[in-house]
C-alpha cells in the first residue's frame, strides 16, 4: 500500500510576508519593522536619521564611487553623498525655504521616510 504524497508547504502555519518593495532590495535596513509603540511620531522623529533614498547616476561616476571607496581608507559613500547634496542644497534657495503646511502634512502622510 503506497503512502500519499505530501503537498509541499502543506503544513506551513506561517502566512507569506509581502514582497520587498525596490527600495527595500537596495536598502535592506528598509525591511525592517519599528513596533507600533516605537512607530515615529513628529516628537520622536530624529531630523538627521538615515533613510533610504535611491536616485541615478552615470556608470562612470559609479565606478569612481567603487573606486574611491576601495582605494580610499574610510570613505563611505553615502557620507560622501550627503556632504556633496549637502553643499548643492545649501546654494539653492528654493531648498531652504519651508513647504506650506499642507503640503508637508500630506508628504507626512504618504511618505514614511518623514514619519
């Protein structure tokens, strides 16, 4: 008498988590979960704290990125990245002048890098 044949997964309890969105491939520190009790609040959100953020640029200024960050003793990427934005930034007055409230409300909203 033969034995019936198990369906894989058959016994598996555990539901299927989501799948990852593109900036949680890029980022994987995106994956993670704050518990609700811990979730940001404008009170609890911390201004300077890393968020992913994915832009492009020319494969040429990449391989001198990889390069950089190979040949030179601490350098960091994304720091190098956030001092270059940084300094831009700091010569474009239209990037230090504040959104209207309702904009930003809304960005706040639908954007969970801003809490």
């Amino acid at each position: 008498m033969s034995t019936p044949k198990k369906r894989f997964g058959a016994n598996l309890s555990m539901p299927l988590a989501p799948a990852p969105t593109p900036d949680q491939l890029m980022f994987p520190e995106a994956l993670t979960v704050l518990p609700a009790e811990a979730a940001p609040t404008e009170k609890n959100v911390d201004p300077d704290a890393w968020v992913p953020f994915g832009s492009y640029v020319h494969r040429s200024t990449y391989l001198q990125l990889k390069q950089a960050e190979f040949w030179e003793p601490g350098f960091e990427i994304r720091e190098f990245v956030e001092a270059a934005l940084q300094q831009a930034l700091a010569q474009m007055p239209a990037a230090q002048k504040e959104l209207p409230t309702n904009i930003l409300e809304k960005l706040r909203k639908t954007n969970r890098k801003l809490g």
